[in-house]
C-alpha cells in the first residue's frame, strides 16, 4: 500500500485507531504499515519507521 498524501495518511492511521482497542494496539498496528507515532511539545505527529522523518500531524 502506497499512500500519497498526508491526509491519506491521517485517514489511515484514524482509521486504525478507531479499530484499536487500547493506545498499545494502536501502535502495533501502525508499526505493521511502517508507521509510528511522536510526541513533542506541539502535540503528536506521524513518523516513518524507514525514514524517520515526520510525516503529518494528528490534531
């Protein structure tokens, strides 16, 4: 799956949110997408497991 725009992106990680059961699930199943979630002190953002580089942020 290749996603192209960071709102493709929010879309899918939402959407694997909303599946989730717990924070934990969350970011296991991002992890299987290659992405992982960063807080700093301007809130959370999506990173790329791959890359490393901040990807879009969640409101």
């Amino acid at each position: 799956m290749r996603l192209e725009s960071t709102n493709d992106i929010h879309a899918l990680v939402m959407g694997e949110r909303a599946k989730a059961v717990s924070e934990r699930e969350w970011h296991h199943r991002l992890r299987g997408y290659g992405y992982a979630i960063r807080d700093d002190a301007e809130g959370a953002y999506v990173t790329s497991i791959l890359r490393g580089g901040a990807l879009c942020r969640l409101n």
